[in-house]
C-alpha cells in the first residue's frame, strides 16, 4: 500500500517537473506576452481613463456636553471613545440629501444629490478623533468648491442637530495640482503581472490537458518502451530541408531557374533522404539486437494507435533496409480494411492475402516481387487481397497461422503491415504470431492515451512490444533531428549530400 502511494507522489512529482520545464523553455514568450499586456494596459489608462482629482478637508470632533431630553451632562476632552463615536454620526449627517443639497447650493454646481455623494468619501484618521472628507472629481476645481462648500455647511449642521457639539476645521480644502487616479506606474505593473500569471498558466494548463505527442519525451507518457528511431519528416527534406546538404541546393536553384515543376517527396527505396535512410538502418540493427536467439525467420508486427501515423511507410522502408543485407523478406499487408501497400508499391492488390485465407485461391502467385521504380527487385510482397466483409475471422484463423509457419521456412524475415489498434482490433488477431510489435507514432498527430491504449491491447494478448519509431519528426520535436543539424547538416550533410547527389545521377544514367 505503502509503495503505491509513493508510486503515486512519484508521479506529480515527475508531472510538475514537466509542467515546470515547458514554462521554462517557453519563458522568452512569457516575458513578451507580460511586457506587450503591460504597454497595453499602459496604453488603455493613458488613452480611455478618466483622471481624477482629490481635494479634502479635515476636521475635529469637539464636544463639552451632550443633551438628552431635559438631562444635560459633561463629557471631558479626553473621553476618545466618545468622540469617536461621534464621528460616525458626523458622516451620517455629511451624507444626508438636506445637507448636500445645502452643499450643492452653495458650490454652485450643476450636480444631482446622487451624483455629489458617490463624490465623497469620510473616515476617522488613525482612530482619532479627526476624521477626513475627500471630494473625488474628473475636475479639480469642482473638487476644491464641493470641498470648501462642505466645510462650511457641516460645521452649522452639525451645531443645529447635536448640542453641544461642533465641528473645527483642522485643514482646509486646496485645489489639486495633480491626479489621484489612475497611476500609471501601478497599473502598468499590474498588467505585467497579469500578463505573466496569465501566460504561465496557459502553458501548464496546456502542458497538463495536451495529449498530442509533440516531442519524443511525450511517448513515454504513453508507455515505457524504448524509442528504436527517429525518422524525419521526409516531405519536409524534399523541399530543401535540413539534410539536404548542398547539391540539392544547386538542383533546387537550377531548378528554379529553368522553370520545372518540383520532383515529389521520395518516401521509399534508396533515394530518402540521408538522415531517413540512417534512420531505419538505426531501427534494422536495434530489430538486430532485440532478439536473443537464434531463428530462421523473423516475424515483426508494424501497428500504431492511430490511422495516418506512417505505419505502412515504414513497414515498406524497414522490409528494404532488411533487404539491402542480402536478406529474404517478406511484406504482408494485413490491413484489410484500409490497405495501402499497393497504393505505396507497384504491385497488385488483388489477388492476395483475404484470397487465400478465405480460400479462393491457393498461395501459388499470390507473392509478388517488389520492383520499386529505379531499384532492384528488394523484397517480396502479399498484397492485401479483396476486402472482406469479416477480416478479424480470416486473421484469427488457424489457416493464417499456418500460413505464417509455413513461409517462415522462405524467408528470413516477415513483416506484417498491421491495422492501428485504437480503430479496429484485427491486429489483435495476429500479433502472437508475431515475434514482436512496432508501434510507429506520428509527431503532431498521435496522442500518448491512444497510445497507451495500443500497449495496453498487445499486452493484453502477450504480445512482445519491440519499442516505439517516432515518425514524420520535425527539426524542433526531435533531439535526434537537432543532432544532426548540428553535426551531419554541416559537415556529414554536406559531404553526403554531394556523394549521393552524384551516385544518383550516375545511376539514373
């Protein structure tokens, strides 16, 4: 009980600690949002506030005798606790329509009873005896009238409705030089804290309800298993990105000039881009390393928790990347619903896998050779088949079993272009006959509850869960593609970038 708890304090811990860190990364836009809310507050109160102007007069509580009724008696000058409470009725009277009407009267002004006593304000000094009158007004002159007008009709109020008591004028009304209100200085420095706290909670708040896995450290939000690799967003290479180095330059300037159309995006084969080829040679030789044991043939499950996160690219790039160490492979688009391999690869759809295991037809021509335009034939590919009105039935079947079983004796490895889990539970079918699950997440575009979803399902069934291909990443969400920025874009780039520049135009010749 005790370890859970911990478990537990362990985790907000690590939580603000996050929160902490995106706030601190992010500080540069707190500063700038705090100072432009502090120059528009500043704005606003120089521009739309009306200033207002003080003027006040005080005076002192003076009473010998108090007449009740027909009884007269004497309180002396240092009875404070009845003086003060006299104040009180001093304001009481102050406020009074008869007296402000006297007081309006007098200052000769043209404003309502209402209209003067929201201007005034009384209260006792420091629990004395003197208690202050302060006129506030958008005109300093009618401030000081309004206030000399009150210390002249209060006084004789006050005598007519209390015996025995006055009120001296201790200081009397002075016409204001200067606003009271609004300061700018105060108010400036109350925008730039608003604008601050308001930033930094934004952040947090974003970086507490954000579920878009936006870097790699968000994928272990979702799980706990390794990231094998970072691929690039190769679109984004395509178009004079970072790794280009400097012959697709020339070409992109040549190109320009001459008025031809940009070649597209190429996404498979040899001719990606240098960091995506390293790329999945990273991810071949860790699949390398994460099998202890011997076998003829392997047999690895590619998924993701979502559709469009890339998960039939790079099952097309890792069966080529296997392919280029001499090795027999074999890709099986078991996405029956959605298949894609033959939009990806020049091969033919139908007939195919649904074919066989619904027994239309024998394995015999079903296994086409892979001729990606300008390589050799790399790899071997079943297409997906016609699409079935039940393929859970066909993947969990013992004919599908079999069928792995007996191609293992064919071919080094296989690789099995699976459904995303969070959609459909056909890749639940299949995975324990495989070896061990990919799960490929896209940046900008899984989310780490999908994702701990999808681990959830393939451990549910025993599924082994080889680790994580953090797709599609971009130079800002990946340390992996700021590394090689720094390093390979400006050296190995460079130098890459020539080699494969020529190496491609001498095999396109």
């Amino acid at each position: 009980m005790n370890e859970n708890k911990n478990e537990r304090n362990d985790e907000i811990e690590i939580d603000f600690q996050r929160v902490f860190g995106a706030i601190w990364q992010k500080i540069w836009a707190v500063v700038l949002v705090a100072v432009l809310v502090a120059v528009l507050t500043f704005g606003i109160t120089y521009y739309f506030v009306t200033p207002l102007y003080e003027s006040s007069a005080m005076f002192y509580v003076n009473n010998n005798s108090l007449s009740v009724g027909d009884t007269s008696f004497s309180i002396s000058s240092s009875d404070i606790t009845a003086s003060k409470s006299l104040v009180d009725s001093y304001i009481v009277i102050l406020t009074t329509r008869e007296t402000l009407n006297d007081v309006i009267d007098y200052a000769d002004i043209e404003r309502s009873y209402t209209d003067v006593r929201s201007m005034i304000s009384a209260s006792p000094v420091n629990e004395t005896e003197i208690f202050e009158i302060v006129v506030t007004s958008p005109d300093p002159a009618e401030a000081e009238s309004i206030a000399d007008a009150i210390a002249y009709i209060l006084p004789k109020r006050i005598s007519s409705i209390i015996e025995g008591t006055s009120a001296q004028i201790v200081d009397s009304a002075v016409l204001p030089s200067r606003p009271s209100s609004p300061s700018y200085t105060k108010n400036t420095m109350i925008g730039f804290i608003l604008g601050f706290l308001l930033s930094v909670v934004v952040i947090a708040l974003r970086e507490v309800f954000e579920i878009t896995i936006r870097v790699e450290e968000d994928i272990a939000r979702g799980c706990s298993y390794p990231v094998l690799a970072t691929v690039p967003n190769m679109a984004a290479a395509s178009k004079g990105g970072y790794y280009q180095g400097a012959y697709s330059k020339a070409k992109k300037a040549a190109s320009a000039k001459s008025g031809e159309q940009k070649e597209p995006a190429v996404m498979i084969g040899s001719k990606i881009s240098f960091a995506a080829s390293e790329a999945y040679k990273l991810l071949r030789t860790k699949l390398q390393f994460s099998f202890a044991d011997e076998q003829s043939c392997r047999v690895i499950g590619v998924s993701s928790a979502l559709a469009g996160e890339g998960k039939s690219l790079t099952s097309i790039n890792l069966a080529y990347s296997l392919s280029e160490l001499n090795k027999r492979v074999l890709l099986i688009d078991c996405d029956m619903r959605r298949p894609s391999l033959n939009v990806k690869l020049p091969i033919e759809k139908i007939p195919g896998l649904s074919n066989y295991l619904s027994g239309q037809s024998g394995l015999e021509g079903l296994i086409q050779r892979c001729g990606i335009p300008g390589e050799e034939d790399a790899f071997c590919v079943l297409a997906s088949g016609r699409n079935p009105p039940n393929p859970i039935e066909l993947l969990s079947s013992d004919r599908m079993s079999r069928l792995l079983k007996h191609l293992k004796s064919s071919f080094d490895y296989i690789i099995l272009d699976l459904p995303p889990v969070a959609e459909v539970s056909d890749a639940m079918a299949v995975a324990n006959d495989a070896d061990g699950v990919l799960l490929v997440v896209r940046q900008d575009h899984g989310n780490h509850v999908d994702l701990a979803a999808a681990v959830r399902e393939f451990e549910f069934v025993e599924t082994k869960i080889l680790g994580v291909v953090f797709n599609c990443a971009h130079e800002h969400g990946s340390g992996y593609g700021k590394y090689y920025r720094r390093y390979y874009g400006r050296y190995y780039g460079r130098y890459y970038g020539r080699y494969y520049g020529k190496y491609n135009s001498n095999r396109r010749e």
